[in-house]
C-alpha cells in the first residue's frame, strides 16, 4: 500500500510539474505535499479505500448478477425433474438472490420438517441475511465519508495551532513562509477530507438503494416462486400416492389414473410458465 502510494506520489508530481499555481508553485505541491502527514499516510489511503470499496461494489451489485431474468422458471422446471433436494447441488454456488433464498428455506425445512408457511418465512430471513451483509460491505464507504471530514478537521487545528504557536514565539514580524506553511497543513487537509468524504457518502447512498431494491424485488420473485414450487409439489405428490394407485387399479379404474397420469406433464407446465411479477 505505501509502495503504492509513493509511486502515485511520484507520477502525480511529474505529471503537475508544468502545471503551476500563481506565485510558481506546482499544483503538487499546493494541493499534496503542503498537507503533511495526515495528507500523505491517512487521507490518501482512505481515498484509495474508497476507489476500491467503489469498483468491488460496482461489480457485485448488479441487476444482471443478482436478478438474472430467467432464474426463477429454472428452478422450478428443476424443481418439477427432480425436485428441491438437488437445488443446492444445481444453484448452489450462484450468487443470484432468490436462488440463495430459495436453497437456504428449503436446507432449513429439512432440518426442522417445517410447512410451506415456515419455508417463506425462512426465504424472506435469507433474503434479509444477504441484505444485511452487502449493506455491511457498503457501509464501508459510509465509515470513510463520516472519518474523513474529522480527520480533516483535526488537520484544520492541527495546522492553526501552529501557526498560532508562530505568532506567539515571534518578538517582530513572523516568518511568513513558516506561518504559511502551518496555514496550508490546515486548509489542505480539510481540502482533502472533503475531497474523500463526498465521493465515499456519494457512492454509499447509490449502492444502498440498489441493494434494498434488488432485495425488494428478490423477495416478491421468491414468493412467485416458492408458489410455483408448492403447487409442483401437489400435483407431483397426488400422481404418484401409492394408496389411490392401489385403489385405482383394484377398482377398475387404470383409464382415469393413465389420464391423470397424462395431464400431469401439462399441469406442471401450466405452474412454470405461470406470469412473472413485471420488473421496474
């Protein structure tokens, strides 16, 4: 990281080099090296934390990462094939939403035996976990939008303390270039901390709103689905009870089990194509 920041040091001072500000000092100068160290092994990193906190959440907050459109009428045509005890082994490592959701209320009703109510109540807890850890990640940026203006601040006394403590140890005139020395340490480092604070409580409110309206949205596309998945179930488990079958063929009856048996297929694509929520 220092390594880092020496070598953006370096390019930034070449690349300003020719670039002056009014009484040939060099925006490099002006802007970077007159902070001091509060500038230099605080802000600086912090603003680099903040780039990186940026770009991570960029590429993992994404409608198409986290809501794929055709997610849903995959899992339940899976769901209908082999049903929910391979849904982790199909949809497990995806980062989707209602995948996550929809795995982890089914593994806990297995465990507890719990009925359709409890499994969307479990879905909407998982979908709430995920929330609450993407906000956590991006609640990194608000962290260093509210650290950065005090330490700005702190700058800010720092700098007028010693430009104070000049003016007192001085029996004539003071020396104006140490004295505007200490008043640049403290108007460049509140320079900067704003500089880091904004973009960082900038990009927090952006990605926060993405997540509570990707969680929204995941959670009605759960409900749609779980739905969906319940009613596969039914039809699956009516078809194949081993005691009407039974009935069915000790009274005579194979003609109107075969039918059942034929519109079971068209049953269970009448649930999967069933009509999606629309997406804003």
């Amino acid at each position: 990281m220092l390594y880092f920041i020496s070598e953006s040091a370096i390019r930034l001072k070449l690349f300003t080099a020719t670039a002056s500000a009014p009484g040939g000092v060099s925006l490099y100068e002006h802007f970077f090296a007159a902070g001091g160290p509060i500038v230099w092994f605080i802000l600086l990193p912090m603003s680099v934390a903040v780039v990186y906190l940026a770009i991570d959440l960029m590429l993992s907050i994404r409608r198409k990462r986290l809501l794929p459109a055709d997610l849903a009428s995959r899992i339940a045509a899976h769901t209908a094939q082999y049903g929910t005890v391979r849904l982790a082994e199909r949809f497990g490592r995806r980062p989707a939403l209602v995948s996550r959701a929809v795995i982890g209320a089914f593994q806990r009703s297995q465990q507890l035996h719990s009925d359709a109510a409890s499994v969307r109540q479990f879905a909407a807890e998982s979908l709430q976990e995920i929330g609450q850890r993407l906000l956590r990640k991006a609640e990194w940026c608000q962290i260093i939008g509210s650290v950065a203006p005090m330490v700005g601040l702190f700058g800010t006394v720092f700098g007028m303390i010693r430009a104070f403590n000049l003016l007192g140890m001085t029996d004539g005139q003071p020396a104006y270039d140490q004295l505007a020395a200490a008043i640049s340490v403290a108007l460049v480092t509140t320079f900067w901390g704003l500089m880091v604070a904004i973009p960082a409580l900038f990009c927090y409110g952006i990605f926060r709103s993405r997540i509570e309206a990707c969680i929204g949205e995941a959670a009605i596309e759960t409900d749609v689905l779980l739905g969906q998945i319940f009613k596969i179930q039914s039809v699956t488990a009516k078809q194949t009870n081993p005691e009407h079958s039974a009935g069915s063929r000790s009274n005579g009856k194979k003609n109107a089990q075969d039918e059942a048996d034929d519109n079971k297929a068209e049953r269970v694509q009448d649930i999967l194509y069933m009509t999606e929520p629309p997406r804003s």
